[in-house]
C-alpha cells in the first residue's frame, strides 16, 4: 500500500529530503500512521531513522533555519532522541534500534538496529506500521504484523509472543486497555491472556505511570470497557483494589429484588457520566462513588444488607486512593472527595421537597460544584423500574430548575457568611476554639435558611444575642 498524500505532506517531505542528503532511511511511524488509517486526526510526528536520530534532528534543524523558519532542537540524550519544535508542532526523532531488558527493570539496552528491529519492539500491532518519507519511497506503508488487518478486525495484538511484550514493559498492559477504550477495539484473546499471566509484573511501573494511564482510559470514548477489561485482566486489583473488591466482595442480596451487583452498577453510573462530561475527574469520582459500600455493609435480617455512611467513608478512601496512586492533592482531590460525600445528598434532597434552604446548602456545601454532582447524582438512578426512573428524573429537574433560578437572582454568592471566624475572635476577645466554630455554624444556618440578610449588622445582632447567653 502507498499512500499518494498524507496530513502534513509539505513537512514530511521536508524531512525525507534532509534523509536523503544524509543517505539515512526514514519514516514516520506509530499512532500517526494509525490514525491515518482510521481516519482520525493526529499531528503526533514521531519519525524513525535508521542512522542517527540525533544527527538526523540537528540536520532538520539547520535545514529550516537556513530558509528562514524558526525551530528549536532539544537533545534526550538518555532515551536517545531528539525534538524539534517548528511550525507549531513538535516532531521527535529517533533512531531505529533493538532493545532487550532484565527481568526486573523497565530500562532497555538498546543497541542500534533496523527498521523491522525497531517494529518488533513497538508495543502492538496497530502501533508498528511505517511510512517511508524518502523520496524514492515517499508515502510506502511497511507493515510487517498486519496492523492493517487488526485495524480491519479492530483488535489490539501485539506484534512478538505477548509475554514478551508484557515481561519487558508491563507498562503496555495498561496501554492495551487504555487503546481498547480509546478506539473501542476488543483485545485479541492470546494478548489479553499474556496481560492476565502478566499482571503481577506491574509492581515494577511507577504509580505515577499507572495513574496517567489510568486518567487517559477514563477520558477515552469507553471508560466503562476499559475499567471492566482491567479487572477482568487482573490489573485491577493491583493498583485500584477498592473498585476490583465492588465485584469480588460487593453483592447485595434483597428478599424481594434478588441481587445487584455494586461493580456493575458503578460502571453504568460511570457510562452515564460519560454522557454527560469528558472530565476524567468528574468519571473517576463516579468510578470511586461506591467504594464506601464494602466497609460499611451489614446484613439486616428482613431487609437485607445496607451501606450506612458509605458516602463519607468513600470520601476518606479516596483520599488514600489520591495519596497511594500519585495523584495531584490539589482541588482535584477535593473535586472527587466531596462529589464522593455529596453524591446522596441531590437525591434526599430532591424526594423530600425542593425549598430554597435545602438549594442553598446543597450549593454551598458542592464548593462551585454543584453542576458536576448533579451529573453525578442523576447518573446515580440506575434503577431497571422505568416509573420509578422516571419520577427520580422529575425531581432532579425540579432540583435544576429551581437552582438556576437562585442563580439569576444571584444568591449564590451571598452564601458565605460576611463575618469570618478571624472577625469573631476579634470582636469578643476568643481565642481560636471550639466555641468560634459553634458561632460561625450558627451564623451559616441563618444565611443558608434565609432568615437573616447576610450583613455584618444583622449577623452581630445574632452573634451579640448568642454571645449574652
């Protein structure tokens, strides 16, 4: 197969030009090559020489600086590649090479190598095809795995013994999830065992690793696929054992409703989310909704088993979750804890009556984010009964509706009290105690009830008045 014009034409010929005055063979290979076979968009360039990348790169460099086009050369020396930035774009190099690993490291020794050499290390199938960029060969498709027939039967295979894939880089494991997910690709039955037999091989990747490939798959088109395949695969219960232990250990049994299965209701909630938002954070926090529910269960004779607390419980978890898996302990850890410990409060809310008091707290309590547990919530009502579906959503529009309309009359943010905890120590001489905080409850009901207006005079008069007691 040869392709007669391809995405970035201009600039790619560029670059075979430079190859060819180096005598060097070149291609652009990868996702590149991938999604232009799906017919997707990818300005992702990364382009294999068999000679020095390095040297191939600087060339490039000088080559468009002498026609006047800005770019920029960065050398990595230690992964043996180079970057160019130019155009807008950023086009990385390297050279073809082979690589081989100990068995307790994910850090290759590379020797130089050949084109084949450099696709047989390429993680799967889909990933190993290459263009040719030299002149004589421009637009040549090299595929030696059949990718394109993968790509055909939309599988995800990888090109050499999968224990071999997965012994070397466990890594790829997760990467053949995440691409199952990205391009809704089932994963070829012999690969997916290779991950399964492999699956302990993962203590030696970074938490840092997993958590970015774990990000990616919850922002993919299939999250729910991609969270089943991972516990399916084992790999689960490796890293994110409070979800695996949703299905191992999370059956609810009810006299009259039979059973419900917590890991599959948390993937509905997940695929409901996704409906409704590409936030990864937002989707995790409708992965982890639930992982309160196996510390808290108890069995009640006659009415089966229940999950008292499971909300705040949840919310403690995940902060451990953040803490043990890497991930950022900034205001998206406080996103996915209080959508956590919030995500019942839409619903008790909204089945005992829309008020304006019980609007405000819920708004005040979501921190500016009452947008995203309502997503959450309403992706909560997973129940099979269509009436009972149907009277939940009637509530939860009543829910927005009357919330946005406190929006328009800007109430929102007069939810903060006026007087902060610093200005009642200041007035009364406290010091800082449990007392300041009775204060400063009291004066947040008022505002939040709306029976006080929210100036300092009005809540001194309160604070003057408790203070006299």
């Amino acid at each position: 197969m040869t392709f007669k014009t391809l995405p970035y034409q201009n600039i790619l010929q560029e670059i075979g030009q430079v190859a060819d005055s180096l005598k060097y063979e070149c291609y652009v290979v990868g996702g590149f090559v991938r999604d232009l076979l799906l017919k997707r968009d990818n300005d992702d360039i990364d382009v294999v020489v068999v000679g020095k990348g390095t040297v191939m790169a600087k060339a490039y460099v000088d080559y468009l600086r002498n026609k006047g086009i800005k770019a920029k050369y960065s050398l990595f020396e230690n992964f043996g590649t180079a970057q160019v930035k130019t155009y807008d774009m950023e086009i990385e190099f390297v050279g073809a090479r082979k690589e081989s690993y100990e068995r307790g490291s994910r850090k290759p020794i590379v020797e130089e190598g050949t084109l084949k050499d450099d696709q047989l290390r390429r993680d799967f199938t889909i990933n190993a095809m290459a263009i040719c960029l030299n002149k004589r060969h421009f637009g040549k498709l090299v595929d030696p795995f059949n990718g394109v027939d993968d790509l055909e039967k939309r599988i995800i295979r990888t090109p050499v013994k999968p224990d071999i894939t997965f012994s070397d880089d466990p890594l790829r494991q997760l990467r053949a999830v995440r691409f199952a997910s990205k391009l809704n690709f089932d994963i070829d039955r012999d690969t997916f065992e290779g991950i399964q037999r492999n699956a302990d091989r993962l203590s030696i990747i970074s938490e840092e690793r997993i958590n970015v490939e774990l990000m990616k798959i919850l922002a993919s088109d299939s999250p729910s696929k991609g969270i089943h395949l991972l516990l399916d695969s084992g790999l689960l219960m490796k890293f994110l054992p409070e979800v695996a232990k949703l299905d191992t250990d999370g059956r609810t049994e009810k006299i009259t409703h039979g059973h419900k299965n917590i890991f599959g209701h948390t993937l509905e909630v997940l695929s409901n989310v996704a409906l409704k938002t590409t936030d990864p954070w937002v989707r995790l926090a409708a992965l982890l909704h639930d992982i309160g529910k196996i510390p808290t269960r108890k069995y009640v004779p006659g009415t089966g088993y229940t999950f008292m607390g499971h909300e705040t419980v949840g919310a403690n978890m995940v902060d451990v979750i953040f803490r043990r898996l890497k991930l950022p302990l900034d205001e998206h850890l406080t996103l996915v804890h209080n959508l956590v410990k919030l995500h019942m409060r839409p619903q008790s809310i909204a089945s005992e009556g829309v008020t304006d008091s019980g609007v405000r707290r819920r708004v005040f309590d979501a921190d500016g984010h009452i947008d995203e547990l309502l997503i959450l919530a309403e992706a909560d009502i997973t129940t099979g009964k269509a009436w009972k579906k149907e009277k939940f959503i009637a509530q939860y529009e009543e829910l927005k509706k009357r919330i946005e309309e406190l929006k328009q009359a800007d109430f929102v943010r007069t939810f903060q009290p006026c007087v902060s905890g610093n200005d009642i120590m200041e007035r009364y001489g406290l010091p800082s105690c449990k007392k300041v905080g009775e204060l400063k409850q009291i004066i947040k009901d008022a505002v939040l009830d709306g029976t006080v207006e929210n100036t300092p005079e009005k809540l001194y008069e309160i604070l003057d008045k408790e203070m006299g007691k």
